[in-house]
C-alpha cells in the first residue's frame, strides 16, 4: 500500500509481504487441509529456480550480489533443505547484502505494519527492508551490488505485495544499471485467470499494474510482462534473466513448503484468498485472529447467519477487526478447491449486514475499490446484480490481457 494509505488502515488491513526479520529459519509448514489434500500435492519432481542451480551459480562468480527475499525462499538440495542466502553463501557466492518485503524476511510482521531495516543474526548480513517508506530500493542502497537476486513466494492475487515489490526492485536496477535474476516458482493460483482488470485511476502498492485479480503467472513470467509491456517509470527497461522451474505448468498441483505471510496458514487459505481477501474492504472480518484466516468470514453485524467465532489477537494479526468481539458468518474451511474468484460469498455478506457502512474506507479511497482494481464491482453489488451478471462484464478486458499474457509465458497452461 501506498505511504499515506497505511497510515489510516494499517490495523485492519493490509496484503502485502515484507519486513526485517532478524534471523534465518523456516516458518511453519504449510499442510494440505484433509479437503484439499486430494487436490493440492507437493511433486518432488518440481524443481523451483533455485534449486535449478547449474542456472545460475556460475554467473554469480566474482559479483557482488544482493538477494530480495523472505521466509518463502528455500530450496532442497541433495536432501538437504536450507534457505537461498545459504545455498549461495555455501557455493561462495558474495552476497553483501539483504533485502525484505512486507511482513519482513522472516515473514512474522503484521499486514501492513512498519518493518525496519537490521542485521541477519545468522549470516551478519545487513537487510534493507523494502515497505513503508521504502518500497523502492534507493540508488545507495545498490550501489554497491552487481547483481540482485528475486527469490520469493508469490500466490497469484494481484493484491498480494510481493509483486509490487518486485516492479520497484526491477526499476530501481534499471535506473541504476544492476542486472536483475529472478528465481523462479510455482503459482498455487496459477490455474486460471479471473476477476476485474485494474483501472489506471485505482493504482497503488496493492495494485501497480492493469491486470485481473488473479492473473494465472509465476513472479518470473509476470517480469517478463513487467519489461516487456514498459511499466516501468519511463518505459525503462531491467537487464532481467528468468531462472526457470522445471517439470512445471500452470495446471501443476503445488503445495508451499512454507507459509507465504503469516495470514495464509495452509493450501486452502491461498486457494481462497483471491476471493476472500476482497473482505478486507469492508465491515466485515476475513479470519484474521484466527487459526484459519481466509477460510471464514464475518462480523457482528451478520446475526442471522449460522456460524460463529471470536477473533483474538494472534501473531501476525495482533489488531485483527473485531478482536475479542463475538463475529457471526459462514465457515468455508470445507469448500471445494476453487478454479475461479468467488462473488457469491461477498454478496452474501452485504445482503445480511445489519450495520452501515458496509464498505469501509482507505485514506480518502474506499478499500474495496483499490482492492478490485475499479469501482465498477462495489456499485454492480450495491446494485443487486448477481455473481453471473457482474462476471459478464469482466469478459472483455480479461480476453484482451489474455493476449498480452500469452507473450509472455514460460509454461505450458
């Protein structure tokens, strides 16, 4: 989100991923909930790009490297699981420096909350957090690297930050003549395409660019698309190489091996999150303060409906929307795997609210509006139109970036 925009929303809302985490280790794994395990496999035989080391380690020889990463960037290498900055580290590689998105490079930080910049306890490496005031790079702050290095989880939503700070990482190198790698993986979303594209006037650190909710790319394809359709500031252009996943399409069943942020506990939450991070735009809680964030939904303005549950403050959500409040709503821990976003669950949401306003605000800017990309959704719902008619109107502009989309893809749909 933008500077000024978490000023005002830091404690109900935020999306995106980075912080400075003090210290190297792996997050709680992810696991396939007993719904979902059927449908959401780790294959072994995926290798993500940096685990395709003959790729790239020898390029790194004699360069000065900084790495962007976070908690999610981790490969298994002969057996042995470690995190990237180590594998580089253990193949002599001359990283100098550290950089984390939101959420921190642990991955412990609250959604929107400020992270600061530190020092890596296990490697003595400075980290440089890229969020809050700092989303992109400063010129001194790589000046002294040759080469930066991308390794982080994304999970396909636009609204997930990761991206974000991809675009500036890209940029910053560009301006300032670093060549950029990106260690490719697997999109647990990478299965379709759908939602509203993002119009110019909606632009922020939850949406840069003008695609679909859910845009059906791996972080290595999607900077291929950054570069090559000129988003970056004045059609500026990074030295970009992809090191690709092998054995992968965008059909592959991929399970995480570890938490993308602390909000997206398992395969089921990142499978919802598309459609239920669009709550987060409203009166009403989207799980956050519970142990199954992303799966639930609601608030105390929804008495009607059946199910109930009480958020507390939790790591990663310590502020969460209605902490310590009874919250009544509808339990999704049991729907099937989604292959599209899901409207009926918003919809159904705002016909029950008791409590105005059921949107709620971001800075100047109503959240949801910035969230979908357009205020097109939020008037089509206060309007009664069902999911059906509101997904009719998406058609057009998703087949147009459909065609943009196709240009630029590694692996096979």
């Amino acid at each position: 989100m933008i500077q000024n925009e978490m000023k005002n929303f830091v404690k109900y809302t935020s999306i995106g991923l980075l912080s400075s985490v003090i210290f190297f280790g792996f997050s709680t794994p992810i696991l396939a909930q007993n719904n979902t395990s059927k449908t959401i496999d780790n294959h072994s035989t995926i290798l993500v790009g940096a685990e395709n080391t003959t790729q790239y380690l020898s390029k790194l020889k004699g360069k000065k490297v900084g790495l962007i990463s976070n908690q999610t960037g981790i490969a298994t290498i002969n057996g042995t699981t470690m995190h990237t900055v180590d594998l580089l580290l253990k193949n002599n590689i001359n990283v100098i420096k550290l950089y984390s998105p939101e959420h921190g490079f642990r991955g412990d930080a609250d959604a929107g909350a400020k992270v600061k910049s530190g020092v890596d306890s296990k490697t003595g490496l400075p980290i440089v957090s890229l969020y809050g005031d700092n989303k992109k790079p400063k010129a001194n702050q790589i000046s002294d690297v040759d080469v930066l290095i991308f390794d982080m989880q994304d999970v396909g939503a636009r609204f997930y930050t990761y991206i974000s700070t991809l675009h500036y990482v890209m940029e910053a190198a560009a301006e300032n003549g670093k060549k950029v790698i990106v260690l490719d993986r697997p999109n647990p979303n990478g299965h379709y395409v759908d939602g509203p594209v993002m119009k110019n006037e909606y632009k922020s650190f939850v949406g840069m660019h003008n695609v679909p909710i859910v845009y059906g790319m791996t972080i290595g394809e999607y900077a291929q698309m950054i570069n090559g359709e000129g988003w970056l500031a004045n059609g500026v252009k990074a030295d970009l190489e992809i090191i690709p996943l092998i054995n992968y399409t965008h059909q592959s069943k991929y399970n995480l091996p570890v938490k993308p942020s602390p909000n997206l506990p398992n395969a089921h939450a990142i499978n919802l999150y598309p459609s239920t991070c669009l709550f987060e735009g409203t009166n009403v809680n989207e799980g956050r303060g519970t142990d199954i964030q992303f799966q639930v939904y609601g608030s105390p303005f929804l008495k009607n409906m059946p199910y109930q549950y009480t958020p507390t403050s939790k790591p990663g959500a310590t502020s969460p929307k209605f902490k310590d409040e009874v919250c009544y709503g509808e339990d999704l821990s049991n729907v099937p795997y989604q292959s599209a976003i899901n409207l009926k669950w918003l919809i159904n949401a705002y016909k029950n609210n008791t409590k105005q306003p059921f949107w709620t605000m971001n800075g100047k800017k109503l959240w949801i509006d910035q969230l979908s990309g357009t205020d097109e959704l939020r008037k089509q719902i206060e309007a009664g139109l069902s999911e059906e008619e509101i997904k009719a109107t998406w058609q057009k502009d998703l087949e147009a970036f459909k065609k943009i989309r196709t240009k630029y893809l590694i692996y096979k749909d």
